[in-house]
C-alpha cells in the first residue's frame, strides 16, 4: 500500500508541468490521451469501490441472481461508446467544449443556453454528494474492517489523499493513473472471485455448501437455496432498477463522458470501442455474485450480521481469508478502485464550480480558472467528508439515486444533441427539471410510502419523464431550434480530421 501511493504522489507530481499549462490541458488532456489509456481509464473510473464493495457485499443478500445486474452494465458499455462516444469526441472537437455544460450551452445556442449550462452544473453537483459519498463510505469500512483504521480516519484519508493528487495532475494524471489502477482492478477482481474457492477446498465443495444454506434473510425467513435460485430473494424488478439505474451512468454521467473528450485519434477510438466492454464485462463477471460466494466462508452467526451489513461482506471476506499478502494486494485494489473514481468526480465538481458558474455569473482571466478549480475541489471533498460521517444510506443505494439523477436528467438532452437536430434549449430544460423532480417524488416521496412500489425503481419513472419532457417540448418549440449554420457547425458536413492533426 505505502509502495502504491509512493507510487501515484511521484506520477502525479510529473504530470502536474504538463497539466497546469492551460486550461486546456488541465480540463481534458488537450486531447492527446492515447485510445487504451482511456479504454482503462474508463472502466476504472466506472466500475468504484461502489461496485467492488458494495455491489459485491450487496449479492450476500441477494444471491447469483444479482450478477444480472452486471450484465446490464456491460451492455450500456456498449452502447456508449458504440453511440455516444465518436459523436461526442467529434462534437466537442467543433464546439471547442471542455466540460458536459458547456456543451449543453454551445450545442442548444440561444438565449436560455446559459441558463441550461447552470441548470445542468447543479444537477452534477447534487448527484456528485451522494456518488463521492458511496465511494468513501465503503473505502472507510474497509479500512476499518481490515487494518482497525477508525472509520473517520479512512475516509478523511481516501477523500484528501485523492483530491490532493488530482488537484497536481489534473486530466493529465487522472487518465495515466485511472490507467494503472483499471489493470489492478482488473487483476484484483480475479483474485477476489478465486478466494471463496480456494478457502473451502474447491467449485465443488463452495457450490454444494451455498446450494442450501441455513443461513436467514434480512427478512429473517431462511434462505435456503435462494443463492442459487434466480429472483427468489429479490425481484427482478429491483435487478433491473439497479442495473439501469447505474449502467445507464455510462451514457449520461459527466466524469465518463469527459474521457470521450481525451481521445487522441481515430484509432485510439476504435481501440477504446473494441476494448472497454471487455475489461468491463470480465471484471463484472468476477465481483457480482462474490457475496454470495463468501455465504460458504462464514457461519450461521456471521452470516446474520452481515446480511445487515452488506458494504462489510468484502473486508470480513479478507480477513477471514487471513493471508497478510492476498490481503495487501486487494486492498491495494480496491482502493485503486476507488481512487479512480473519486478523482475524475472531483475535477468534475471542479471544472463544473468553476467553468460553468463561477465563470458563467462573472467572468474570471483565464489564469486564475486553473488556480480557483483547485481551491473549490478541496472544499468540495470538506463536504462530502461531512456527508460520509453521516451517512444517508447504504453503498449501493448512493451510488443508485446518483445514477438515476444522471440519467433522467442528462440522456435525453446529450443523446438529443448528438443525433436529433430538432432539439431545443425549452426541451432540454423540461427534459432535465423532470428528471430530477420525478426522481426526488419518487425515492422520497413513493417508494418510502407505499410498500408495494418499493422494488419500482425511481429511474424508470423519471426517465420516461424527461425523455417525454424532451421529444413534447421539443416539437412545440421548433421555431426555437439553432440556426442552421450553426447545425452545420456541430453536425458538420465531413468527417472531423484528428485533433492531433490539426
């Protein structure tokens, strides 16, 4: 672990000429991130401790079925960069756009565009709170359960350590070590999948002790064969909400449609294309259904604290294990993981304070952007600190409602303006006030009030809303389109030359 942030402080502190020069380079790289640097940085970024932690911890309580879940991820890695990813390079490239509202102000050009720019800012810091605190919620437990760091202590140290290196690198440092941590991510999550295995003698020893446990549920029933048996201790209804809810982060959340700006050329694209699924898909394979695995590591009385207790189902799995190395090397992976993930959030939060609302209310010289991002994603990680001392919900259930903002409120209006030449700055604003409305009525408002909605998640509502909200507006405001020179100008007429190119 020392030798890792040695490691990342050295890579962060080389980075830092190259990525304090302009803004430019600090937001995006200057564009110049090669394709499998991205294609790992990419998934790194995706696939958070959240996943590592506390999707892995949540398949304790709801068996194999719950690998389901990381089938739809896979998926919506596809469609992302198969439909979202070379038109957005592209786009950003005519636009000059360097974060995800300012695209939104250049490509819905009118009068309301600043007001869809600082709208869209809002909602990204809004879903960020609650997707940063997931994140350090679960590194804190894991430091506790493993080294009896007190939870405090760990969480103040992933919040800080990990902005302070993202506030040296910027773009620049984030991509090369998101890079290293995806290949140790990916080596983790093979790893971690062979523990339980290992540790009970064999495939079939594990599968015939978790076939039939007497282990209870968090209902209290028995769950009997329920870790083996699809949709027996939980809906699928509940599967798919989750599934989409985060999966369809990869078509709507900033920090992963920023690495779509990075892309150096064509061919780094293709590579990307080709190879994100991959990585994504294999490691989802492993880490999904590991808490129901670790069913056959524990005892009966074990079992009952951690059905509870699911973000702690990973470290109680190590420590059980009781290797100091296999241990070491995890650790070092999940936080990897986690790292990587809590750093392109911040300089999201960063470039979103201050590019696309600060900048926007008074308009600031360019070299005090770079300087007074720094300031606000300190403070930024301050409050998030507060909200992962006091925690509103479980892992999982964060980084879910941060995904289900996302996309109610972003996918119509980015995939409007990557293919729908109809779209208007009045559809885009409906589109993202109803996707974060029916998103806070619902999670608050009916699924706490009515039993029977409970497994509904708030992304299918909300997203049929906003979406709705978008084509309606839309259509009734067509006068309120762009001008067509300026279609033209994010459509184009040719293919776009390579950036390094010229």
């Amino acid at each position: 672990m020392v030798v890792y942030l040695i490691l990342l402080i050295t890579f962060g502190w080389y980075l830092q000429r190259q990525a304090s020069k302009t803004v430019g380079e600090y937001y995006v790289a200057n564009r110049r991130i090669p394709g499998w640097v991205v294609s790992l940085a990419f998934f790194s970024t995706f696939v958070s401790t959240n996943t590592y932690i506390g999707q892995a911890g949540e398949s304790f309580r709801y068996g194999l079925s719950w690998t389901w879940v990381g089938v739809f991820w896979a998926v919506f890695c596809i469609i992302s960069w198969q439909i979202l990813g070379p038109r957005m390079r592209n786009q950003s490239i005519r636009l000059k756009s360097f974060t995800v509202p300012d695209y939104f102000q250049l490509r819905y050009q009118s009068q309301l565009s600043r007001s869809i720019r600082v709208l869209s800012a809002v909602i990204i810091l809004f879903a960020t709170v609650w997707y940063m605190t997931g994140i350090a919620k679960g590194c804190a437990h894991l430091l506790h359960t493993l080294l009896d760091i007190p939870y405090a202590y760990g969480a103040a140290f992933m919040l800080f350590f990990t902005c302070f290196y993202t506030i040296a690198g910027g773009m620049y440092g984030i991509m090369w070590t998101d890079a290293v941590q995806g290949i140790l991510m990916f080596i983790v999550a093979i790893v971690m999948i062979s523990l339980p295995f290992v540790y009970v003698g064999g495939y079939d020893v594990l599968m015939a002790k978790i076939a039939l446990v007497d282990h209870v549920s968090k209902k209290g029933t028995p769950i009997g064969n329920g870790l083996v048996t699809f949709g027996q201790l939980t809906s699928f209804t509940y599967i798919v909400g989750i599934g989409l809810s985060i999966g369809m982060k990869q078509i709507s959340e900033p920090k992963l449609l920023i690495r779509f700006y990075t892309v150096k050329d064509k061919a780094g694209m293709k590579f990307a294309m080709t190879w994100t699924p991959i990585f994504m898909g294999v490691s989802l394979v492993c880490v999904m259904g590991l808490g129901a695995l670790v069913h056959g590591m524990v005892t009966t009385e074990e079992a009952a604290q951690l059905i509870n207790n699911t973000d702690e189902v990973v470290g109680f799995m190590l420590k059980k294990f009781n290797n100091p190395l296999i241990s070491g090397i995890c650790l070092m992976g999940l936080f990897a993981a986690g790292m990587a993930a809590l750093a392109s959030v911040t300089l999201v939060v960063g470039t979103t304070l201050v590019k696309d609302m600060w900048n926007v209310w008074k308009p600031m010289p360019t070299e005090r952007i770079i300087p007074r991002t720094k300031v606000v994603m300190l403070l930024y990680c301050v409050i998030v600190y507060y909200f992962t001392i006091f925690p509103p919900a479980d892992v999982v259930e964060l980084s879910a409602f941060a995904g289900s903002v996302y996309v109610a409120s972003f996918f119509p209006t980015i995939f409007g303006g990557l293919y729908f030449r109809w779209g208007t700055d009045l559809g885009a604003i409906a589109s993202m006030v109803a996707g974060i409305v029916v998103n806070i009525i619902w999670r608050f408002g009916v699924r706490t009030r009515y039993e029977s909605l409970g497994d509904i998640h708030e992304v299918f509502p909300a997203f049929i809303a906003s979406f709705i909200a978008y084509v309606l507006v839309s259509k009734l405001t067509a006068q309120r389109k762009p001008s067509p020179d300026h279609l033209t100008t994010v459509f184009g007429t040719e293919p776009t030359v390579d950036y390094v190119k010229g």
